[in-house]
C-alpha cells in the first residue's frame, strides 16, 4: 500500500494530505480548539481550513495535539495525576521576528502533564498482607477436606508412638512442608514491609510460596 503524500502549508506549518480522494487537502493532525478559556473538543478536530490555509476567524484559538506521555511504572505501586493543557509558542526573540509564525496558524501545542506518585505506605502494606494471604489460599484451598486436620491430629499421635501408616506420613510430610511455607510467606512479607517503610524499592509478585513441590 502506498503512503499517503503530505505536504506542509509554508504559511501555517500545518500537514494536510495532498492525495486527489476523500482526504485531500485534511489535515493530517489534529488540532484542540479553545474558545477564550474553554475547551470546545478536548479530543480534536481536524484544522478548520482545508490545505492548511491560515484560519481567520477570531473567536477560536487551535492547539496541536501532542501524543499521550509514556506509562512505565506499577500501577500496584504507583499512581498518577495526568492533564491536558496549551502551550503557547513562544514570542520570537527580538530582532527574529521572521521566526513567529504568520496569523491565521496554531497558536501552540495541546500536552500532557503527566505525574508518577507512589501510592500511600498505608495501601502499599495491606497489598503485601493480601498477597500474603492470596499465597496461602493458593498452597490451602477453602475447598480443603476439612476432615485433614483431624486426621492429622491422629497421624502425630500414631507417629510419636511409632505406628504411622505410609498414608499418615505422607500427611505429616505435607504438613511440615505447609508449615515451611507459611513461614517462608511471613518471611517474605516482613521483608517487603521493611523496604516499603525504608522507601525502598520492592517486587510486590516475587518471593512467594504458592505451591508445594511434588
């Protein structure tokens, strides 16, 4: 498929499609009007003229949109405030004024303000307490034969009396390795809690037992 041509109006600096078909003479961006102070189509339009001709009305002011910022952060861990704003294109220095750009062209850039905050030590905390108990569930499901610990209560009594059935070891065995890990899960919550209050960074997902070796 072929890409289509672009060209730039020399007078507004706005990119319009010059391909002969339904497109021709669109803009290629898209532009966020302001009337005075309000927003009149926060998502964009395209440039009101076609061909990037320079718009001579005076009640609007046209902004190119700019691309959202990059998210690269935990949403587990962080969180953010983002907003939309103009940016105005700077007044030509003194003596450059060839520079500014001719009337009738966008009046600045549409951006956005992004801002990355780690969540309150408080919610990062009850996260490791859920993910501690999300493990555990995982190692004892709630639909565990209920009947086990009273089998194992036994299983210890004939063990320490030296008439353990193999299936009463394989239950202490389970047992002892469920102990193991239940501990190994506190372990590890205790040390994430210690980084989160230190302000340290922390892998909320590694570290955990939730399941048992064959």
């Amino acid at each position: 498929m072929t890409s289509p041509t672009i060209q730039t109006n020399p007078d507004t600096g706005v990119r319009f499609y010059a391909d002969p078909g339904p497109q021709e003479g669109q803009s290629v961006d898209l532009f966020v009007p302001l009337r005075g102070e309000t927003v009149t189509n926060p998502g964009g339009t395209r440039w009101p003229n076609l061909f990037g001709l320079p718009y001579d009305g005076t009640d609007l002011r046209f902004y190119l949109k700019g691309e959202p910022k990059t998210r690269e952060y935990d949403p587990a861990i962080f969180f953010e405030r983002a907003s939309w704003g103009p940016v105005d294109y700077p007044e030509p220095p003194e003596g450059m004024e060839m520079l500014a750009r001719k009337p009738g062209g966008p009046a600045g850039t549409w951006e956005e303000t992004l801002e990355v905050l780690r969540r309150p030590v408080e919610e990062l905390l009850n996260q490791v307490e859920a993910a501690r108990l999300q493990a555990n569930a995982r190692l004892y499901p709630s639909n565990e034969d209920p009947m086990l610990g009273v089998l194992l209560q036994e299983a210890i009594r004939r063990d320490s009396e030296g008439t353990a059935t193999p299936f009463m070891r394989n239950l202490l065995t389970r047992h002892q390795a469920l102990v193991a890990a239940g501990f190994a899960n506190m372990e590890r919550a205790a040390e994430l809690r210690q980084q989160i209050e230190a302000g340290q960074p922390f892998d909320l997902s590694a570290g955990w037992v939730n399941e048992l070796s064959a």
